[in-house]
C-alpha cells in the first residue's frame, strides 16, 4: 500500500480561494432631544416603580396608533436605551421575541421593561397581550434578561406584576 493508492496521484495545488463572510457590528445611534420639560428622562434615575414609567411615557396617551416600546435597564435599573419594536394601528402591533431582545442584547441590558399603549384608552390586557408577555418571559429567561413588567397605558396604566399577570 502507497500513498498513491491511498489518495490518488499527488495534484498541483489548487490556487487560494477567498471566503467572504458579513460581519455585524453593533450600531447606536445617539439622539438629543430638546425639551422644556426638565424632569423628563433625568440621568442617574432608578425605576422601581410603574407609576415612574407611566409618568415618562405618559404622552402615548395621546396617540393614535398602537406603540410597542422596550425600556432597557443597566444593573441599577436605569434607561440605557428605548427601543421602538413595533407601531401598529388602532388595536393591535405585531412584537416578536427575536425583534425585543436583539437590541436588549445590543445594548448590554441587564433587564428590561415592555411598554406599550392602548388609543382607545383602555388599559386593560388583551388574551394577544398576556400570550405575548408569556412568551417574551420564557424567551428573557432562556437568553438572561429579565422582564421587570408590563406596562399598558391607557387614560392610566396597567402594570402586569401589580396585577399578578406576570
């Protein structure tokens, strides 16, 4: 037995190919927001409280259309990042697990905050919302961040662990 009959008469080496691979990179983009209204977002603030978030989201209220919103946290429980998921119509958004928790990965959050409004004014958890927060739980759970609540705001709020729903 040689090496021929092992694996064939020895070729000319064939010339280097080049593998292109996509390479992602993270990407913030820094927004200055230019308000008069001084206590909005204020540096350094720790939120432990779903009146807290209500009183800073509190302008989706207004709003005509369905606004899915995540709140990320650092460790102490202050805003790194909004993100923006979803804006639907009058009654409904589309949220997928993927879409929150690719930009709470991003960001670093240690936990996060689901927020999102009700125009009819209503607050009350639609069977979509509970089945959804369910979800976005187990999927937090599995990946290591945590979902500190879910919060509806209506002409008020709803929080989903002040109501046992979480």
């Amino acid at each position: 037995m040689t090496i021929e009959t092992l694996f064939g008469e020895e070729q000319a080496p064939a010339k280097p190919r080049t593998i292109k691979l996509k390479r992602i990179k993270a990407v913030y983009e820094k927004m200055v927001i230019k308000e008069e209204i001084h206590r909005y977002l204020q540096p350094f603030t720790r939120y432990n409280s779903p009146e807290q978030v209500f009183d800073t989201f509190g302008f989706l209220r207004q709003e005509t259309k369905e606004y899915f919103f995540t709140i990320h946290l650092d460790g102490k429980n202050r805003i790194s990042c909004v993100d923006e998921v979803s804006v639907g119509s009058l009654n409904q958004s589309i949220v997928h697990p993927r879409e929150v928790f690719k930009t709470a990965l991003l960001s670093s959050a240690a936990a996060i905050i689901l927020l999102h409004n009700h125009p009819t004014g209503d607050p009350t958890p639609s069977k979509e919302d509970i089945e959804i927060t369910r979800r976005l739980k187990e999927a937090g759970d599995l990946i290591g961040v945590k979902l500190l609540d879910h919060i509806i705001i209506g002409d008020t709020y709803v929080s989903f662990v002040s109501k046992g729903l979480l």
